[in-house]
C-alpha cells in the first residue's frame, strides 16, 4: 500500500486539524472546504478505494457510517448534511486513501453534484 497524504496524518507525520478520532478512524478538516462545514472521515487501515473494499472490511465500513453520523452530531449539523465518496479517478477521488466527505453547514440542493 502506497503513502499517501491522510496515511501520513495518521501516523502524525503531517498535522491535521483532527476533530474526533477513535480506534478505527479520524476525522479532519477538509484543507480546501467546499461547504460551511467540510469534514473527511478517514479510516486509519488504509484502503485505496471503496470498490477495493472486502466482505471482511464490513464492520469498518459500518463504523465509518456510524462515525460520520457521530461527528455530524458533534458539529451541530445532525439535521441536515450530504456523505460523498468519490470513488477512483473517475470519479473524482484525489487521494487514494478512503474517505467520506461530509458537507454541510448549509441547505444541500437537491441535486448530486
Ligand atoms: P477526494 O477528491 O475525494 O480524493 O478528496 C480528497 C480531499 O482531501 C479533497 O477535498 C482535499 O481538499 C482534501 N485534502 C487534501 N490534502 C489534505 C490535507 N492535508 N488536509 C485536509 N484535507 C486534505
């Protein structure tokens, strides 16, 4: 598994402005917010992407729902935020090191983009 930039935070080699952390996962700041509100929840096993993703990798991935809904919760946002996952290049993902984005801190659109 390569290094990547949120690898590198979570090892503390790079500072973040980390906003809840537990034993599976961190949750930072966006460096480059697209939203009032723009967190990244980051798990700390690192996998490239969603669809490299496997059956036994479910409970993480469970975790990391529950941890965005907790953080959301903690930033005041509970009532009203959009979860993306940019998945491959295609899909926009920069960094390969799965994340979620949460966004919000204001009405969301209805549309997707
Ligand atoms: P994605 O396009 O889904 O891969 O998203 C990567 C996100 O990471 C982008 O929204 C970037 O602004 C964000 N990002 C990149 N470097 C950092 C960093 N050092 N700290 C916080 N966020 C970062």
């Amino acid at each position: 598994m390569s290094e990547t930039i949120f690898s590198k935070i979570i090892a503390g080699e790079i500072p973040a402005d980390k906003l809840y952390e537990d034993e599976h996962c961190i949750a930072i700041n966006d460096i480059n917010p697209q939203a009032p509100v723009h967190v990244l929840v980051i798990p700390k096993q690192s996998i490239a992407k969603l669809s490299d993703a496997a059956a036994t990798d479910q409970a993480l991935l469970g975790h990391l729902l529950l941890s965005v809904a907790k953080v959301a919760e903690q930033l005041g946002i509970a009532d009203g935020y959009r979860v993306i996952i940019n998945n491959g290049a295609g899909g926009g993902q920069t960094v390969f090191h799965l994340h979620l984005h949460i966004l919000g801190g204001h009405t969301m659109s209805e549309g997707m983009a």
